[in-house]
C-alpha cells in the first residue's frame, strides 16, 4: 500500500511488476486489491499501478463534493500519474472505472497511450435520462448515508446486473463482498453524486478525437454493456470490442484468465508497436526499472 498525495488528497497505488506502466481503476463500491490476480498475471511485462478512486478502498473519502466531481477526478489522476514519475500510460478501467478511464482520454489526452474498458460506457446522451439517474444515484446516496455501508451492500450485491455472480466460487463471493464493506457510507455515497453515470458530462461527440488503441471487453451474458460495448467501438477511430464467454457484468472476476489473456495480448501488440516508433518507449537497462515516455 502507498499513499500518494496530490493536493492534499491521498490516494492509494498498490504496484507491482516492472515494464511499461498500466494504471488500473476499479468500479463502483470496488478498490485496488478487487483485480484479483491480474496485476500477478501483466508484472512480469508490466507495471501494474491499481488505484483506489477517491471516495474508496484506502484513498481519502473527503466530506466535501469537490473532489469527486469528475472533472476533478481525472485532473487528480493525471497529476497522481506525474507524481509517481509517469507521462503516458495505457488506462485499464471496469465500469465505473472505464467510465473515468475514457473521462481521461477525452479530457487529458497527453497522459493516455492506450485504453482497455471493461462493461464501460460515454454516459447518457439524454438530458431526461441523466436527469432521472441523478435522482435516484441521490436517494441511494441517501440511503447509504443513512442505513450504513452493510445493508447498501445486500441492496447491491441483489441486482440483476451481478446475478452471474451467483455461480463464483464461496471463497471469491467473500472476497468481491468484504472489498465492498470495507467502503466508508461518506466516500460511495459521494462518488454517486459527483462522479455517477447521469452526472458525467456525456462523451458522445468526443469520442472521435480518442485517438489512441482500445480494447473494449464485455461478458457475453451482460448484454446491455455488450451493446454499449459495440457501439462504442464504432464510435472510437482505434478500437477492437471482444466478449468473454461465460462472464457477466464482472468479467476479470468471473473468467479471470480469458480476461487477462485478453488484456496482456492487447498491451503486447501496443506496446510492440510503440516501441517501433521514434519517440517510444525504452527500457532504463541500468537500473532495471522502466523509464518509458509511453505504454
């Protein structure tokens, strides 16, 4: 575990590996460690740097909506990457995560080498849409706030949208759980309000300009983020959409070795090509750490 400060802010890394630099952000109620075996998968080729977002895991839970807010997120992640010596890096981001990760891209564009989303979406084009899922991410703030991170986690975890995660085994079930109870009622119920789907700005008209690699990926059983998925590989100039079989909504939980095996070929293409051009990536030989501009 390692705090990392930015203006005043602490945030939570946990890095492993060594390589060419892969930031990592988990979804909604999730925190770093919820990768599971990912970052032990991509280390021997890459540094993994698994975030906990504001609001959540171990990084600060602020009282107060302005650090949550997503414009501000994404500012404190890219000075977050300067803190830790980094320039470009490919973004990896699950749901509410791949919702920031392409909130990066858009807005800051010079720290980002190549995207992987997971079940991500640009936000609600509809004005009506977001206007609704505003209200109701503001009741179950509310709800948290008032009935404790416990009894919103039953609420959660009873979703459709995590009902394939019913056949997991016990010992994974536990874990994704005590991940999710560990949050502070302060920090999800803030998140919800600054950084939720309906108070994002929507991403639709930029995505043309997200001029870098992606890997868009979906469980084949979560067909809405499946759609999403499509349409957002259509939407951007350099994307490749894959589904994993046999996975919903979660899928580096669910199937986590299609998962990684997914991710890692994708960063190695990446990275392959980077290192071919002018201004790539090289490896600092003498002190066998990496000292690359980008991924």
């Amino acid at each position: 575990m390692s705090h990392i400060e930015v203006d005043g802010l602490a945030l939570n890394v946990e890095r492993a590996g060594d390589g060419p630099p892969v930031v990592m952000l988990h979804g909604f109620t999730g925190a770093a460690a919820g990768w599971g075996s990912l970052a032990q998968l991509l280390a021997p080729e890459f540094t993994t740097l698994a975030v906990d977002i504001v609001g959540h895991g171990a990084s600060d839970a602020p009282a107060g909506l302005e650090r949550y807010a997503m414009a501000r997120c994404v500012d404190d992640l890219a000075a977050l990457l300067q803190e830790l010596g980094y320039e470009r890096v490919c973004w990896l981001g699950y749901s509410m995560g791949g919702r920031v990760a392409l909130q990066v891209a858009v807005r800051r564009p010079e720290v980002v080498s190549a995207l992987v989303l997971e079940g991500a979406t640009p936000g609600l084009i509809d004005a009506g849409e977001r206007a609704l899922r505003v209200a109701a991410d503001e009741a179950l703030a509310e709800r948290i706030e008032a009935e404790g991170v416990e009894a919103f986690v039953e609420e959660w975890e009873a979703l459709p949208l995590f009902a394939s995660q019913a056949a997991l085994p016990a010992g994974t079930r536990e874990a994704v759980r005590a991940g999710r109870l560990a949050n502070r009622a302060v920090g999800l119920a803030n998140s919800l309000r600054g950084a939720g789907a309906g108070a994002q700005e929507p991403l639709h008209d930029r995505l043309n300009g997200v001029g870098v690699p992606a890997l868009l990926l979906a469980g084949a059983l979560d067909e809405k983020f499946t759609e999403i998925g499509r349409g957002l590989a259509r939407a951007l100039p350099d994307a490749t959409m894959q589904l994993i079989e046999d996975a919903g909504h979660a899928a580096h939980i669910e199937r986590p070795d299609a998962f990684g095996e997914a991710v890692l070929a994708f960063l190695r293409r990446v990275h392959a090509a980077t290192a071919q051009t002018p201004d790539g990536v090289t490896a600092d030989r003498a002190g066998g750490g990496y000292s690359g501009r980008t991924l």
